[in-house]
C-alpha cells in the first residue's frame, strides 16, 4: 500500500504537499503555506482533505491552516513541544508516535534545529523534512544549535538510502551555489548542480530528492567525509563541529 503524492509550489518558493490513499479516499496536506493552491489541487482532483500535517510554527507553513480547517473539517496534528504558537491542535504528537493517511502509517521524528519541536513525518520511502533536511542544504538555526541539528540530520541520514526527501523550500539552486565552495572536488555535486539548472530553467521542481543524492552532495550531510572537513581547513574536528562551521558559512554565503 502506498500513497499518491502531489508536490503542490505555494507563495514565492515554498511547498505543500498532499498524500492521498486511494483505498480509503483519505487526503492529508503537509504544512499549509497558502490554502488556494491545495484548494485547486483537490478540486482538481475530487479528493476531500482529511487531515492536515504541520512540521514547525514559521508562518509560511501554516498561514492557510484555519482556513482549510474550516472548509474542509480536516484534523490538524502537530508537536505537542510546539502547541503554544501552533493553530490549535486536535492531535498533539512527539517522536516515536505514528500518524495515519487511511491506511498508510507513518512515524512522527524530532528534527529540531530550525525551530526547537520542529517534526518530520515519515512514510514508508517518503520523508516530508519541511526546514531540517532540504534539497543540498539544511534549515538555518534559528532557535537550535548546531548540535541539536546535527542530530537531526543524523536521524534522517539513517532512514533508507531510497527514502525521497520532501523538503519545504526551492532552494536547490541557491544551495548548490555554497555547497560547491566547501565540496568543491564533488564531481557527483557538480552534475547534481546541472541537473538542477536543467529543471529549473523549464520550469520544474527540484523537490523532492533520494536520500541517496542528498548523503552523496548535501554538504550539510557530508561533515563526516574527509575531503569535507580538509575543505574547511577542520580534518582532525568532530562531525558536530565541522558541521557548525559549514552552517556558519552558509549564513554569510
């Protein structure tokens, strides 16, 4: 069993998703920056929405929560570590608790790092990671610290090298552009970077993308590789710390 998944662009470069089972008819949309395009896509597509997925508080992810809530009846889940500026909650939820589209379930990660109660929601072979893991980058540390989010990352980098990454953002680009400065002998980050012009230029999404790709040219996963942290001038350091400073020259690329 496995869900229909639509990547839905919203505002000026954010990304909703919709699940959807097909046997129960269930719909679920991840994170709502916007409610007119999911709106249009389940018109589109005569599915109703069932429930409503939020990963962190940040306002381009859930500015059209209430209103889908009340035009569609949709149950909205979200952290419990994140409740007190979240919209209100009718299922609360922490790591290690499961969530249901129909009769597809999924597993609830703490990915803090971007914001502290940041969560994931893990379906079998997708991974819908809003602002910790993003296409060849990572969310910046507004309220974690750099240790907090290397464990984040460290937890996605486990689940199954097939898993795709549903990330919250078109950033790919913008992305690659740094990530070659730190990893600049990557000849798997230099196509990778091609192929995202290529996508770009006609108009598709970059998102999602295989774990697989993101462990083998997101620098942000890459701290652990030696070439990385000869890179930074950091070939002694631990993971964390070689982390710490890539996302520190992220934040004034």
């Amino acid at each position: 069993m496995s869900l229909e998944i639509v990547t839905l662009p919203c505002l000026s470069d954010n990304y909703a998703y919709l699940l959807h089972d097909a046997e129960s008819s269930a719909t679920a949309v991840v994170d709502v920056p916007d409610a007119a395009p999911i709106r249009d896509a389940l018109a589109d597509r005569g599915w109703t929405l069932s429930d409503i997925l939020i990963t962190h508080h940040h306002y381009d992810h859930v500015d059209g929560v209430e209103e889908l809530r009340a035009e569609t009846g949709a149950k909205v889940t979200g952290a419990a570590a994140d409740a007190h500026r979240l919209p209100k909650l009718d299922r609360a939820v922490a790591e290690g608790d499961t969530v249901a589209v129909g009769g597809v379930e999924g597993q609830v990660l703490d990915v803090s790092g971007h914001t502290m109660g940041h969560i994931a929601f893990v379906f079998p072979g997708a991974a819908f990671t809003a602002d910790s893991l993003m296409a060849l980058g990572c969310g910046r540390l507004f309220e974690g610290d750099a240790e907090t989010m290397w464990a984040s990352l460290t937890k996605l980098a486990a689940l199954p090298e097939d898993t795709l990454v549903y990330s919250g953002h078109e950033y790919t680009a913008a992305n690659g552009r740094f990530a070659v400065t730190v990893d600049p002998d990557n000849a798997a980050l230099r196509a990778r970077i091609k192929d995202v012009a290529r996508a770009r230029a006609a108009g598709e999404p970059t998102v999602p993308s295989a774990l697989s790709l993101e462990k083998a040219t997101n620098p942000f996963l890459r701290a652990t590789a030696p070439d990385v942290k000869a890179a930074v001038g950091m070939a002694a350091a631990p993971d964390a710390e070689v982390f710490a400073e890539i996302r520190r020259r992220k934040d004034s690329f």
